[in-house]
C-alpha cells in the first residue's frame, strides 16, 4: 500500500520560509525514482491548485506564482520530496498537497501552510 505523508506545514509571517517534505512509504526507492512527484495547495473557497512538479528525470515546473520563490526536490535514497518555499506572501496561505503518479496516482493527506503577520 502506497501512502504519501506531508510535514512541516506551519505559522510563518510574510517574508518568511518553511520546506515541506512528502514521504513515500510502500515503494522501493527503484520505484519511487519512476515517480513524477508534485505538490498542490487549496486555499479556503478556492479551487486545488499544481504548484510545482518534478519528474522523473528531474524536470521541473512551476506555477507562475511560486516561480523564483519556491522550489521543488526529491530524495529518492530517502523516498521523499520536498517544496521550499521562501518569501512567503499572505496569498500562499492553503492547505499543501503531495501527489505522486506514475500509471496510478497517490495523495497525501495534506499540511497546512499558514502565512500571517
């Protein structure tokens, strides 16, 4: 059984950082590396939004909004992908997601990102 779970969501004021890490348990680290791993986020009221995505030769995309603050990683030793986010803005504020696809796809449960001053 796959499952992806997110940490270190938390309370930052505006200009500040936080990285995010997305585990993957029930893969092997060969079946992890064939992952496109990405994270979303959802703000209340609004629809869930990508934000950046890494694939599995190490591409990367990012949301127009995000580009130049954040950035996208993984560790594939440690089956874990990561979102640094730096220069947080009040509008980065949602609930963060981990998703991993391959031919199935998997989402974690979600951690909360909470910019305010």
């Amino acid at each position: 059984q796959v499952q992806l779970v997110e940490s270190g969501g938390g309370l930052v004021q505006p200009g500040g950082s936080l990285k995010l890490s997305c585990v993957a348990s029930g893969l092997t680290s060969l079946s992890f590396s064939s992952y496109a791993m990405s994270w979303y986020r959802q703000a209340p009221g609004k629809e869930r939004e990508l934000v950046a995505t890494i694939s599995s030769v190490g591409f990367r995309h990012y949301a127009d909004s995000v580009k130049g603050r954040f950035t996208i990683s993984r560790d594939t030793v440690k089956n874990t992908a990561y979102l640094q986010m730096n220069s947080l803005k009040l509008e980065d504020t949602a609930v963060y997601y981990c998703k991993g696809e391959t031919h199935r796809t998997y989402w974690g449960q979600g951690t909360q990102v909470t910019v305010s001053s």
